[in-house]
C-alpha cells in the first residue's frame, strides 16, 4: 500500500502521560499536515510542513503539543501532559507542491488516542 | 473568517434516487472546494474538486458536484444512489489566499441509502 500510513491506530493513556504519533506520508509528497477530528465535527487543521519546515501552526497546537518532520519524510506528533479534552482521531494527510498548488491532500487512517 | 457549513446532519435516500448533499462555504479569497468520504475505521478518501471551470465537476464512483459561486454552495449530487454510498461526506474549502494550504471542513453529513 503506498498510501498514507499512521502508527499506532489506537492509543489508551492516562491523564498526565506522554504520547506520540507518526506519520509517513506518500513518498514523493513534500506538504505534510496534521488534523484533530473529534466525535460528530469535521477534521480541525493542527499543523502543516512544507518539506522539513513547519510553516502554520493552529491555535488549537497549545505548548503541550510538538510536531516534527526531520529530513522532510514522515512526520512526530508529540502531546505532553495529556488531558482527557486531547481524546479524538489525529489525521495526518499529504500533497504533492505542483503546478498552481491546487493538488488534493490524501488521508491516512488516523491515530484514536483515548486519555483515561 | 473561513468557514463551511453542511446543514443536514443526515440525509436518506432510496436506492437508485438521485442524492444531494448540500454545503456552502464563506472564504476571503478565491475558494477551492473539496469533497471527502469516510467510512468507518477509514480515514478520509478525495472524491472531487473544484478550482476553477466548469461548474460541474465530476468525480469518483459517480459523484458529481455543482459550483454556484452566487450561493457560495458546492453541493454533492449523484444520479442513482447505492446501498454502498452509505458513509460519512465532507466538504472542505482551501482559501486562494491561504499560503498553508490547509483546509476547512465541514461538520459533516451521514448519507444513508436504503435498499
């Protein structure tokens, strides 16, 4: 599959513990962004990286929140001090930079995190 | 502010009826319009897009969608609906003016086809 690939799908943890997520976009995509989707709303745009620079952060990305993407390939969510409002599905897509920026972002599975 | 709305929660439909699923949207710039589907335990897969031309823009598995800049609408049609149409639809808008790219979805519409 050379899809978008998230690991792990699922993560339980408990209040207060520290938690991180990757993501490995399609291979020749360098636009890399991150997305917050809880129950009943659509997805929330958290981050975006353009090769290894990340260039928009979301209000919603408080200072407990990290992402990387080193060597502009896959891609580090990091939550510090987890709190029970951090429970959703993150979503990490990518997109191909080409003629007029139009290209679609593609969607991988997401990572369910639930904080106990 | 960018925003868009999806005003039915859900929408039913018989199978082989035709299917709209409405969104509008408010942007500052020139819009480019979305439309994704999830199912579930998946995460979301592109249907159609629209940036510029024809108002009509047709996608994948039969979809099509209809630009009316005057309404800023974008809304989600197929002819005759299938049992296996039955997931969770998205619509999104990137702002033209937006240098991050990201977009802006809607908080959704639960299509439901009936046999």
């Amino acid at each position: 599959d050379t899809g978008v690939s998230q690991d792990p799908r699922h993560k339980i943890t408990k209040r207060g513990q520290n938690v991180t997520f990757r993501c490995d976009p399609i291979s020749e995509h360098n636009r890399l962004y991150w997305y917050r989707q809880t129950l009943g709303q659509g997805p929330e745009f958290l981050t975006y990286f353009q090769n290894e620079a990340q260039l928009e952060k979301s209000r919603l990305l408080s200072d407990r929140f990290s992402a990387e993407r080193p060597k502009g390939s896959f891609s580090t969510l990091e939550i510090q001090r987890t709190e029970q409002g951090d429970s959703a599905m993150y979503l990490c897509a990518s997109s191909l930079r080409g003629a007029g920026d139009y290209n679609e972002q593609f969607f991988g599975p997401g990572t369910r995190l639930t904080v106990l | 502010a960018q925003s868009v709305a999806q005003p039915e929660d859900q929408v039913n439909v018989a199978e082989g009826n035709p299917l709209t699923v409405k969104c509008t949207y408010s942007v500052s710039g020139n819009p480019y319009l979305f439309w994704y589907v999830q199912y579930p335990n998946r995460g979301l897969q592109f249907l159609l897009k629209y940036i510029t031309g024809d108002n009509l823009v047709k996608g994948s598995y039969g979809f099509e969608a209809e630009f009316n800049k005057s309404q800023t609408s974008f809304h989600l049609k197929k002819p005759s609906a299938l049992v296996s149409d039955s997931a969770l639809y998205f619509c999104a808008v990137r702002d033209g003016r937006d240098s991050s790219y990201k977009l802006i979805f809607g908080s959704g519409t639960r299509l439901l086809v009936r046999p």
